[in-house]
C-alpha cells in the first residue's frame, strides 16, 4: 500500500499512538520506510536555548521528546529515519511532505500544546487539509 509514509511526531501520548498505526501501514509492504518528523517550533526553539547552553545538550533533549515514538518503531522492527526541521509545525509538515513526495501522512489529533491548537487550529487539521497525499489522524 505505502513505502513512503512520514509520521509526524512531538513526543505527546497522541504521537505515540501514531506510531502504532504507522507500524501498522509500514508492516503491510516489505520496502516501506517511515521517516519520523519532529518540527521544532519557533517559540520552544527560542526557550529551549535561552535555557540550555551547550547546542550538544540542547539536540539531545529534542530528540528525547520523540524517543517513545523511535520506541515503538524499533520494537516493531520497522525501517525508519528521524528528521527535525525548525519552523510553524503546520506549514513546515505540509512542505516537507509535498516537497518529499510521501504517500501517506500519519500524525496524531493533538499534540503537546493544547492551547495553542485551541487559539490557532489544529496542526493535524491544517496539514489535512494542505497535504497531497492521503492522511491519517490518529486519536
């Protein structure tokens, strides 16, 4: 069905759960690859280094955050990669997975910061309705 499938992830119990259903997707092609994508937000990117000093720290804690999504995929014994990029979560997963041609986006309903999802709209809601391929929105 899908080889290319981007999971997006932020570490939150609903990306964990996304996973899931990635491994589920990846498991039914023998080639299937998942790319993991965590996008760094401007406004965590700026209080993540006003509080850490050492850039070697700071890469290690964000990439913490998605170590129960490389959790799952491991212990699934699924091929995949982890790309972190900085920008609006939204658009930035949008152009990422237009640019790199996915066949398929699985990202969880709600990720680590509910209030700015209530304010702004939904992450999952706005790479829904951008994306080009099919997506998947896990609860």
């Amino acid at each position: 069905m899908y080889n290319r499938i981007l999971l997006a992830s932020d570490g939150s119990a609903h990306a964990a759960r996304a996973a899931e259903h990635a491994v589920h997707l990846a498991k039914l092609e023998t080639e299937a690859t998942v790319t993991v994508l965590y996008c760094i937000d401007g406004s965590t990117s700026k209080t993540d280094v006003l509080k850490e000093d050492d850039r070697t720290l700071l890469l290690e804690k964000r990439k913490n955050r998605i170590q129960s999504t490389e959790k799952v995929l491991e212990e699934a014994d699924v091929s995949y990669e982890v790309e972190l990029i900085k920008g609006d979560p939204g658009p930035k997963i949008v152009e990422y997975a237009n640019t790199n041609k996915f066949e398929i986006v699985v990202i969880g309903s709600r990720g680590l910061n509910g209030f700015q999802e209530m304010v702004l709209g939904s992450v999952s809601h706005k790479v829904a309705k951008r994306v080009n391929c099919p997506v998947m929105i896990v609860k």
